[in-house]
C-alpha cells in the first residue's frame, strides 16, 4: 500500500505535488490545482519544497550524479 505515487511525493513522504489519479482527475480539479499553482505563495511554497528535495537528493547536481551512478552500475564501468 502507497501512499504517493510520484517521485517527489515518494521521496519526500508528504505531499508536495498534488496527484490527480484516475477520476480526480478532471477538469474542475485541474483548473483548481492549476490556479493554487500560480499562487504565489503556493508557487513560493512548491518551490521550498523542491529545495529540500534537492538536498535530500545530495545537493546541486544530483540529478546529474544519479544518472552517472545508474549509468555505471548497468555498462559495468
């Protein structure tokens, strides 16, 4: 049983992004997160959010970091 089913939410055990699945996902809900999203406290608050994923994930360049571990681990370099 999961409780998120994006990354982000995943990694960072809480809702961070608002997951519309199935038949939340609709117009009326779209439009509704759409606009909290060009709040600009909301878009303040998804953006500190991403912060502390980013430091979760290890800091600047992680993503980067990641895909050359994941890289190495597959191609046995």
């Amino acid at each position: 049983n999961l409780d998120y089913i994006s990354l982000v939410n995943l990694i960072m055990d809480r809702e961070v992004v608002k997951e519309l699945i199935q038949d939340d996902l609709n117009r009326k809900n779209l439009k509704k997160e759409l606009a909290r999203i060009l709040n600009k406290e909301h878009r303040k608050k998804i953006f500190s959010d991403y912060y502390e994923l980013e430091q979760k994930l290890g800091g600047k360049g992680a993503s980067e970091k990641t895909a050359q571990l994941i890289y190495q681990k597959i191609s046995g370099s």
